[in-house]
C-alpha cells in the first residue's frame, strides 16, 4: 500500500520542483558568465573544457545545452544584450532622469567591452548569428529610447535625439583610437551625453518640438 503523506512532506515535495528550477538557472547563469569571462580572455575558440572548469559544470552540461559552440557565443551575446536593457528599469527607479540616462550609457560601455570578446565570431559571416542584430534592436533600442523619453519630458536633455544614433556614436567612441583603454571611452560617453543637455531648456512638453 502507498504511504499517504502528510500536508507537509506534501508542501516540501511540491517545493523540489521549483528548487531544481531555481538550482537550473543559477547553473545557466555561472556558465554564461564563466563563457564570458573565457571568451573575453582566450577568444571564442577557447577550449569548452576551460568555460567548464570555470562554471564548476561537467563537459557534458555544456554540451547538452549547448551542442554547437555557435549555440553558445548566441546565448553569451543575447544574455548580456538582456542584462543592459534591463539594467535601464532598474537605473530609471532609483535616479533622475538625466542621471538615470548618463548611467545606463556608462553600462552600454560595458556591453560594449563584452562584445568585443565575440567580435571574431559576430563578423565571421555565420548564419547562426544572423538573428542577433534584430535582438539587440528589439531589446537595447527601446531601453534607450524610453531612458530619453524619460529626460527629453524632464527637460534635461534636448529632443529630437534617436536612439540609433546615439548607440552607434557610444559604439564609435568605444572603438576610436584608446578604444582599448575603458578610462578613455568613460571620459568620451561622459561628453557626449553632457552635449545632450544643450538645448534642453528650448523644448515645449512634446519631444522633438521646440518653442516659437
């Protein structure tokens, strides 16, 4: 005869399956970001052994998740995509909007240094990676975009300013000269966006117009 359980031992099986998912995740995580890491240092043909090592997973899990190592540099790329554009939210609770804009461009800084790990792998003429310049505008574009919003109805900085513009001036900045040097390239953003309040003050209440 079955073993009836108690409404507790009910309450902690009923509980496994969510630990194992939340266990899942934080395993999922620390490999994306050990790839990173390892990708960032050695390039994207780095040995899957070391990404492994560096998670503390087995060579297996990484090969069941990700069974080609384009599956993988995919997964990287649009998980640091995912952490810049929800690192806009997060900024825009917590400050101003002028600030709240100056900072996430700081972070897209550091997006931008991540991508350079994957810079070999991005431009190789892939197919597997023909889908990810659709995901960084469906996601990082409309973070920026409502960061502006947000300081253009503020009247901190100017209207009239697309966020494909200014993704790709920080993507330039960031590549220039000192590209290598993340001091320098902090420096040019910073700039940048105090160029941005220029005009703020000639704005009506609708972006993108100005007062006759």
């Amino acid at each position: 005869m079955k073993k009836r359980m108690t409404p507790q031992t009910e309450k902690q099986e009923a509980s496994k399956p969510r630990r194992k998912r939340a266990d899942g995740l934080r395993k999922m995580d620390s490999l994306l970001q050990a790839a990173m890491e390892v990708f960032a240092k050695s390039g994207v043909d780095a040995p899957v052994r070391e990404i492994a090592e560096r998670a503390g997973v087995g060579l297996g899990t990484v090969y069941r998740h990700f069974p080609q190592r384009s599956d993988l540099i995919v997964a990287v790329f649009k998980s640091q995509m995912d952490a810049c554009a929800d690192a806009a939210s997060v900024i825009a609770s917590k400050y101003e909007p002028g600030e709240a804009l100056a900072r996430w461009m700081q972070r897209y800084v550091d997006f931008i240094a991540t991508k350079r790990g994957l810079a070999a792998a991005l431009h190789s003429g892939d197919p597997a990676y023909s889908a990810l310049p659709g995901y960084f505008d469906k996601r990082l574009r409309p973070a920026l975009r409502t960061l502006l919003d947000a300081a253009v109805r503020a009247k901190v900085v100017r209207p009239a300013i697309e966020a494909d513009d200014l993704l790709r001036a920080v993507a330039t900045l960031c590549h220039g000269a000192h590209g290598e040097e993340p001091a320098y390239s902090r420096k040019m953003v910073e700039l940048l966006v105090d160029g941005l309040r220029y005009g703020a003050d000639t704005q009506t209440d609708s972006p993108g117009k100005r007062r006759k």
